[in-house]
C-alpha cells in the first residue's frame, strides 16, 4: 500500500463519516481543505453545546512505551455506552501536565498506570473534569522527536473494566509507525493517541497484542499493509494531509 | 535551639534593584524592620533578605541584558535611581520575549562570580543611603549571598517530596506541585531553563528553613497565592511557617507596579528630601514606621497622603519627647514585646507599633523606641 494524497485524503474523509454517519451525505470532503472546514463546522455548531465524550489525561513522566502501553490499557477499559460519544467527538483527547500520586484522593480516575506515570479521566462530560484542568496545565512538549530502536511491548488487558471481553481471536502483533519529522512530543501525542484508541475501539489492538514502535523521519516510501492510518493537516503545508502515524496489518 | 531561645528566620521577597523604592517597597522595608529588632528581643532571629537570590530572575537579568544591548557602556554612578528605572520602565516596555541564551552569560555570572550589573549595583548603593537615614538594619544589601541549593538540588528535592513535576526532557516546563493540597500546578522554571522568582526563593528557602523553629514569610498581598504554595513546600521540613501577606500603598487611589513608572513625587528617596530636613533624624525613623506600619496597617485601602505621614512624624517627635522622660525598667521589654506575639514567635509590627499611638496616658518605654523604632 503506497501513501498518495488520494489515498491520504480518503482515510481521512472515513474517519470524518466514521465519527457522523448522519452527516456524511452532507459534507463536502472533496479536497483537504473542504475536510477541515466540514470538521470545523461541526466543531463550531457544538461550541454551545454540551460536549460529552471528552477524555482528560494526566502525564506525569512520559516514556513512549509505556505511554503507549498504558494508552491501549485504558482505551481497552472504556465501556461501548462511553465510547459512542468519545468517537462522535472525534476521541478529543485533552492532555494536562500532573503527577497521578498527588491526584488520586482527590480525582476518581478512570485508568492509572502501574507505575502512576499517567493517567485517564472519561470519556466523560467537560463539567465533571472543570476541577481536574483547573488545577493543571495543559502539557507542554516542546522538544522535537528523535528517533528511537525498534522496541516491542505486549499489551495487556484493563486492571478492571466495564467493557465486554471482544470476541477472542489469536494474538497478533503489529507494527506501528511514527513519522518523527518536525513532530514535537505534544504534537505526536495527539496523533497517536488518536491512532491508538480508535484502533483499540475497532478491535484491532486487544489484550496481549504485541506492537512494535518504530520511528520514521516520514511515513512516505513504506510500502507494508496498513490496518489504521492517522492523518491530519500537513504541519509544513496547511493545504494538504500528511500521514503521522501507522498501525500495520498483522506481521 | 541554643539557651531555650527559638530560632526564627524572616524572610521577606526582596525588591528588584532596578527602580526607586516607593511607598509599598518602603512599607515592606519598615514593616519587617520593626518584626526584626523586635523579635530579637525574644527569640534568635534572622534576617534573610539576599539579592544575590533573586539576581537569576529574568526581570532582573533582561533588564542588565536590554541595559548593555540598547545602551552599552553608560556610567551608571552618575544616574538617580529614578534614572535608572526609567531605563527599566523601558526595558518592560519593550515587551522582547527572551530566551535563555539571551541572558546566558549574566546568569552564568551570577552565580559563579556574584556579579551585580553596574546599574543594579548603583541602586543598591543609594538604597543602602536610605537605609542608613531611616534606621534600617541592612541584611546585607551589597553582599552576596547565594542561596543553598543550585537550581538541579532544589528541583530534585522537591520532586523526591512529591512537590515538584520537572518535564524538561520532553521541552516541558518544571512546576512546583501542591495539588495533593488542592492547589493548582504553578510554573517555576521555563522549559529552557529560566527560573522565576518562586524558582529563586526554593533555592534558598529549602534549605534555610528547616535550621529554624519558625520561618515568616513577608511578601506583596497579591502574590498570596504564590506565598501558599510555598508554604506548603516548607511545611514539613520541620519549621513552622508563618505568611504574613502585607498590602500594598496606593496612589491616588491605584494600586500599579513600578515596572510602569509614574512615582515621581513619592519615592523614598523624594520622601527623605522633602521631610528630613523639618524632622530631626529620630522622629523622621518613629514617624515613618508609625505611618506604615500602624496608620497604613496590613491592608491596601487607604491611599498615601503626605498630610497623614507629617501627623504620624509630629506624633513621633511627641511620643519622642515624652518617652526620654520615662525612667528606664530593666527587664521589662521582653515582657511588652512578648504580648504583641499571639500565637507565634514573631513579634506582631502592626499591633506592637499601634500600640503606641493607643490612648493610654502612660508614654512609650524609651529602650522600646530607641531598640525597635528608632
């Protein structure tokens, strides 16, 4: 499978359908800047409006692995109720600089990691996290990525969850792809955060999966079979998509 | 504790030598003046007010970086401090976001070599005139005195305590965390570096504080905030820790930071022109401290007005010449003193100094106003 802008602008346009079925006839996604102000428009029309699947995570000390680890962990405990209006807002994500230890007597958190590095609020309207994000700041990773040694992590299931055990099939391991290129840590969170949960919540990461983090400059040139594509607005050309992240079929 | 006598560190914020100490700046001064030769009385006390702390801060390090990039070699012993600020009021008006590399070299400076920029240096110089004229004790304006902790030892104690969130490594902010106790996250070193004040008064309070049974932190009234979170990063280290926010004294009615200008008429060193020569030098200490202190009192409302400050020095030249008439009590002042202390160690300035201007008949003790006020 071989990126191009078609292909690019393609995945992009399903996830938009994905997340609005009822719009979809409605929206114009014919070129990237048609996409991003049909996004825009639907953003704007819930400005006023009561936004409901909105999840809040802290980092306290980040680690890529573990970070992504803990990220399946958590998206893997998210009910199917919760999970409706989390993709319908697009799985918004807001990311707060705090340390888990000092939190947990006063926030009831959805998923902690082990090691108390991280953790998650939600999916869960804006109002009952207002006490959380006014005490904390929004994270700030302002240093480049660098590239890293291919590392593989199993992942393995919620410590509790109200979510239903997926029908079982084989374990599988993938490789997912990060493009390192211009990206800073806060940038590539949100990318493949996105990434992540909506591959989790389409069942194509479960427990004791195994991936593999590999660090790319640019996805461009990989030629391997691509299960889930993060695509967002080019960072260096506003006008066109450019592909961030990659989760490949199973190698 | 040495001879049963409690250990007791003041620790007022100091002023930024880059302007002309005004009348909030010279209510601070004199307010913690009075809490220190009083409390001295009482208690082992000390006095910790050093520049060579608060040097680091960007206002201070931008302004001596704006001073040589825009005016290069200037003699700075000819300028006012007047003068000097209005260089800084330019220096904040130019709004030119800084990095570290820019103020690299004088950070470096500081805190290898104890340099003070000239301009600074000169102001310090004039404040410690001041000082001398208003009875001042000088904590050591001119000294350097660099805090205990480099800026890496106090980021790891306070995240070893819990109390700190350092994400340098990923192009982050370092953040002293208090919201175990409900209070919010609070940047103190940016993510290349640059420490704030906060950053500054750590280095120097973390490891300070636990060598005294209690530690008073003196500070503006709108920096409360700020002064809690440090409170909670002393708590716990064995000292008791006091805050004493101190508001600040309005012109016309407004209260504005000296980084704007505007305090031609009433700056201390205007002040001591216009009143030290109709006063003799220990009514001009007494009347001051009692304007300040008990007239002005711990809140911001009341305006400064030269009216109420000439009443407060007729009282002092009052209560002057009475008190030279009481016959001296030996042994009595620590006892007076002591019912100015409520619950703390620290003597109460508001409430020792308003005690003179009570309606009692019976005139100040001489050694209370010649120890603590004069």
């Amino acid at each position: 499978m071989t990126l191009s802008p078609e292909m690019l602008l393609t995945v992009a346009a399903d996830r938009l359908r994905t997340a609005r079925p009822e719009m979809a006839a409605r929206l114009d996604v014919s070129t990237p800047d048609a996409l991003r102000d049909a996004k825009a428009a639907i953003a704007s029309r819930e400005v006023d409006g009561p936004a409901d699947g909105a999840v809040v995570a802290v980092i306290g000390s980040f680690s890529l692995p573990r970070w992504v680890h803990e990220t399946c962990r958590f998206a893997l405990s998210v009910p199917a109720d919760r999970a409706v209006p989390w993709r319908r807002s697009f799985t918004r994500t807001l990311f707060l600089a705090g340390r888990p230890d000092n939190l947990r007597e006063r926030f009831a958190f959805d998923h902690i990691a082990d090691d108390a590095s991280s953790a998650w609020v939600g999916p869960a309207a804006d109002r009952t996290t207002t006490a959380l994000r006014r005490l904390l700041k929004t994270f700030s990773g302002a240093r480049e990525l660098s590239a890293w040694a291919p590392v593989a992590i199993a992942v393995s299931g919620p410590a509790a969850s109200g979510a239903p055990s997926p029908p079982s099939r084989p374990h599988v391991h993938r490789d997912l792809y990060i493009a390192t290129s211009g990206l800073t840590v806060s940038d590539m969170l949100v990318q493949v955060n996105h990434l992540l949960v909506e591959a989790v919540l389409d069942g194509l990461i479960r427990p004791a999966d195994r991936l593999t983090l590999r660090a790319v400059p640019h996805l461009s040139g990989l030629a391997v079979p691509f299960a889930a594509l993060r695509v967002d607005t080019d960072v260096h050309r506003p006008h066109e998509l450019q592909a961030y992240a990659a989760l490949t079929e199973e190698t | 504790m040495t001879g049963g006598r409690r250990r007791v560190l003041l620790a007022p914020i100091t002023v930024t030598p880059s302007k002309p100490l005004t009348p909030s700046h010279l209510k601070g001064l004199l307010w913690t003046d009075v809490m220190f030769r009083a409390t001295a009385h009482l208690a082992d006390v000390t006095y910790r007010y050093s520049h060579t702390t608060y040097h680091p801060t960007e206002q201070t390090l931008g302004f001596w970086e704006f001073l040589d990039r825009s005016h290069g070699d200037v003699d700075y012993d000819a300028l006012s401090e007047e003068e000097v600020g209005e260089l800084y009021v330019r220096f904040r008006a130019e709004r030119r976001p800084l990095t570290a590399a820019d103020v690299r070299p004088y950070a470096e400076a500081v805190e290898r070599t104890g340099y003070v920029h000239p301009a600074s240096a000169r102001v310090l110089r004039l404040w410690s005139r001041h000082y001398e004229r208003l009875g001042l004790h000088d904590p050591g304006l001119l000294a350097r005195q660099p805090p205990g902790f480099g800026l890496e030892e106090m980021i790891r104690h306070l995240v070893a305590a819990g109390l700190g969130l350092d994400q340098r490594y990923v192009g982050g902010p370092v953040y002293l965390d208090a919201t175990r106790h409900g209070l919010p996250l609070r940047q103190i070193v940016t993510a290349d570096g640059r420490p704030n004040y906060l950053a500054c008064a750590l280095r120097e309070l973390l490891p300070l504080a636990p060598c005294y049974d209690e530690t008073v932190l003196l500070y503006d009234r709108e920096l409360d905030p700020d002064y809690q979170l440090v409170e909670r990063a002393l708590t716990g280290t064995g000292t008791t820790v006091h805050r004493v926010p101190i508001g600040r004294v309005p012109i016309d009615g407004k209260i504005t930071s000296a980084r704007h200008g505007g305090w031609h008429s009433h700056t201390t060193d205007v002040l001591l022109r216009t009143l030290g020569d109709e006063y003799d030098p220990a009514a001009l200490r007494l009347g001051m401290r009692l304007y300040f202190i008990a007239t002005l009192g711990p809140g911001q409302r009341e305006s400064f007005r030269y009216d109420l400050l000439r009443k407060s020095l007729a009282r002092a030249e009052q209560l002057l010449s009475r008190a030279r008439e009481t016959p001296r009590v030996p042994g009595a002042l620590p006892a007076l003193l002591a019912r100015h202390r409520r619950a703390h160690t620290h003597v109460d300035p508001y409430r020792l100094t308003s005690s003179l201007l009570g309606r009692s008949r019976r005139p100040p003790a001489n050694d209370l106003l010649t120890t603590v006020f004069i």
